[in-house]
C-alpha cells in the first residue's frame, strides 16, 4: 500500500490526474466494510506494542479539501485503537495566542510523547496551502516554509517520531454531493460553512498549491501518501494498511519483563 | 560590540583562547558600573518600541559555565526591561514530560510572542552541551542536532524573530573563587550543588564541545557571541550593548496613531 500510494521523485503529487475512486478491500462496500474490521485487531495490538515499548511514537498527519472525510477517517480509525496511547489533536483557524507566535509552534505542542500515535486533523500544511491561496501571508515568506517544515519533520523523525503523511484526495464531485447531503440532513447541517464554498470555487488553486506542498515536502523520512477518498471503506482500508505497514516496519517491542515473575506468588 | 565579540567563520569560538576579562564601560568596578546605568534607559526605550510595534520578537539566549553569571545578568538587564514585554525561561534538566518530547518541544513552547523579549537562562545548546559531555545520547544522536538547531533558528528567525546568542565566558580561576564565596556564604549556600564540581573537573570538555557548538551554530541570522564575564559590571556593559545594537538594527516602530486623536475631548 505505501509504494502504492507514496509521493515521490519518481512519482509525483499531480493531484488533479491521481485517482480518488480507488476500490480497497473490496469491490463494493459490504466487501470493503468486512475488509477493513479484519485489519483493526492487527493495528490494536501494534499500537499496544508501542505504547508498551514507550520509546518511539507516530505521527499521522491528515490533510484534504473539505468534506474529504477527515473527521469519518479519525472516527472509523479510532476502532482499532486505543485511546490511551492515542492523541488527536485539530488544528482550525489559529486563535489569538497562537497568531503571536510562529506557525510552527501550536504544531510542535501537539506533538505525540514516546509512545504515543498522534494524529493531526489538519496541520502545518494548512500554512502552506489556505495560507498561499488566501494570500494570508506574502509568497517570499509562506515560500520559505517548505524548507522549515522538512527540517521540523527531520528533527522529530531523528528524535524517535515516524510520520505518516495522507492527503484524503476527494474528487469535486464528491465534495459536492457530500455538501449537499450536508444541507439536506438537518443533524449535518452544523458541518456546513458557507466559507466551504469559497474554497470549493478556488478547486484548482488548492490542486495547484497542495500538488506544490506534496512534492516539496514527501522525504524519505516523512512522506505524503495520497489516498482515493470517494469511497469511505477504501479509504478506511488504505489508512489502516498504512498504519499497519509503518507499525510492522517499526517493530516496537514490549520492555523485557522484569526478572523473577515466575517466582511471584500472589497472596 | 557585535563585531567584536561575534563568532563567525572568520574568528572561530576558539574558547580555550578567547579572553574572559576584558573591560567594557571603564577601567575599575566604579566606572563600568556608572556606565551600564547610562546605557539602560535607551534599551528600555527600544524595548518599549518592539512591545507597542507588536509585530517581531527578539530572543536572547544565555549560556555558560556554572558561576559564569547567567541570573546575575538577567537580574542586572532587567533593570533597563520592562517585567510586561519581557519574558524570562529557564531550562534545568528535563521533566518527565519534556523527556517524553524531542528535545526542541520545550523550547519552542517557551519561544517569545510577538512584541516580546524573550531570554532563555540555558537552552536547546544542553542538548548538544552537557549531553554530549555526559555521554546522556549517543553521538550519531546528538551530532544530528547542529543541524536540526540551526533550522529550528532559522524559522524563528524568517517568522519574525531576532535572535541573540551569547556564551558567558568565565575563567576557570574566577569560577574557583565563585564556588568558594557560594561556600562561604551562608546565604549563597543553596546555590551550590556538588554536581558542579563534577563538570568543573570536565572543564576541558565542555570547552571542547562548546567550542565546536558555537562554532556548528553560529549563523547569519542566529549569531553567538562571547561575552568575557569575569567582570560582571563588563559583562552587563556588553549584554546590554548587545541588545541595544541588535534593536536599534531591528529600528521598531511604534504602531501610526489613529486618525482624528487631536480632535477627542476627554469629558
């Protein structure tokens, strides 16, 4: 799944031309659905690895356009995991305090502890991407963060932190018929933003901007996977086989157990 | 002041060989410390103007040897600060939960705000200091650090703040006759710890990896330099030069003043 989904020199971003309709797990939803619980008692067990290991810890950053389904991919994830040892943290609009000080800093905050799995719903790459099509920030100084944000990333991956990168790329037909069910179901109708309409009439500088992010920021050391999100179960499928790819190369191991355990006779 | 003290390609740190008693401001205890009283007011002007501009921050970074002098000059500078602007963070030795962290987590947390003067008693350069000295990381672990460090201050730097190295730089005599008045005062007593006599034996080794810290780090927009300590009143003469250079490069400006001001009648 990685190397079928990485960015890479060889492979680039070109997110108006990669595939969001891809069938993970299946060929239809039931199949994709049953696919995707087999994987989760898999992924439980790596992520009690790590946090019983208590040295290393994954990131898993999560980006897209709206209603690519970041919210239902954190949720359907969070079945195979335990809470304890996993942290999510969402980054919106930043507030006041966090607008007085550099854009990296409420992200390196958030950051997951030694054992831990983070996920950030949304990230640093909201100030490369609303930032720049927004023109929030001026080109000469959002340009210079790829390069901050690739030395950041080296430095949690060099300090025990593995990164997974995943652009949930939603097609705009899909976020079409997603915003519509949002304003026909009185319980979604709060999801919806009239702002949402602002960034969906900017499709193609977002494509343009994130294509430019994916590529200037996929390392070998954190890389970007771009995930096909139309169809909700294969993008469930694809998230845990990442995860469980990235936990299975890692290999985290329980401490050793403490000597004379078997001497021990509870009274 | 930052000409001659700066430490660059061209004039290596070189500790073992950089003088730790010049004198700035006078000739005797008398003169210096006359003259650091007529430097105070200007800083405190410019500072005023970083805090009403609102819009950068400067970061004084402080290090040095045990009884180099690093809380007597903070408590001295902060005689030309003011408390509300300024934002002192001291680093020991890491908690639980910043150990659970990358070494930058808690640094940038402590990063000042825009408007501020930050100063940091200690920092990221323990990391790379007594880390290295005590053998606490492996070496293909902290040597990745220089890198990672000069990065971290590079995007501080591009997102607005100015940063101010400066290793105070004691002898190891004027250090022997600092622990032994710390000894002989009753009331200095709780500033001694047995764990410095400890590093005073490895003095030759922190010079060594100070020496190659500096020099790994010492950067355009990041700049250390050495300022002789072993005359406090010359010491506070520099700090305060140093600070009074860097801001009058950085020239803030009070905000404009809203229009129509000379018009309002106070009732």
């Amino acid at each position: 799944m990685r190397d079928e989904l990485r960015v890479s020199p060889d492979r680039p971003a070109d997110l108006p031309n990669r595939p969001t309709d891809l069938k993970f797990g299946g060929d239809d939803k039931d199949a994709g659905k049953a696919f995707v619980k087999t994987l989760y008692p898999r992924l439980f067990e790596l992520q009690r690895r790590l946090w019983g290991e208590d040295a290393r810890s994954v990131l898993l950053v999560l980006q897209g356009m709206d209603a690519a389904g970041k919210d239902g991919a954190i949720r359907n994830l969070a079945r195979g995991l335990n809470p304890q040892g996993t942290h999510v943290a969402g980054f919106r609009a930043p507030s006041g305090e966090e607008r007085d000080h550099d854009y990296l800093w409420r992200i390196h905050d958030e950051c997951p502890r030694r054992g831990e799995l983070g996920i950030f719903n949304r990230s640093h790459y909201e100030d490369v991407g609303i930032v720049r099509v927004l023109n929030l920030v001026p080109e000469d100084r959002w340009r210079k963060r790829y390069r901050h944000i690739r030395e950041f990333e080296r430095m949690l991956s060099d300090e025990g932190t593995t990164i997974v990168k995943v652009w949930l790329h939603v097609s705009k037909e899909e976020q079409k018929a997603r915003f519509q069910s949002r304003l026909d179901d009185p319980t979604k109708r709060w999801k919806f933003n009239p702002d949402d309409l602002e960034s969906r009439a900017r499709w193609d500088d977002y494509m343009a901007a994130y294509t430019e992010a994916l590529d200037e920021t996929s390392t070998d050391y954190a890389p970007w996977y771009v995930v096909p999100t139309d169809r909700k179960w294969a993008r469930d499928v694809a998230l845990a086989t990442l995860l469980i790819e990235t936990l299975e190369e890692m290999d985290p191991q329980y401490p050793p157990e403490v000597e004379g355990l078997d001497d021990i006779v509870i009274e």
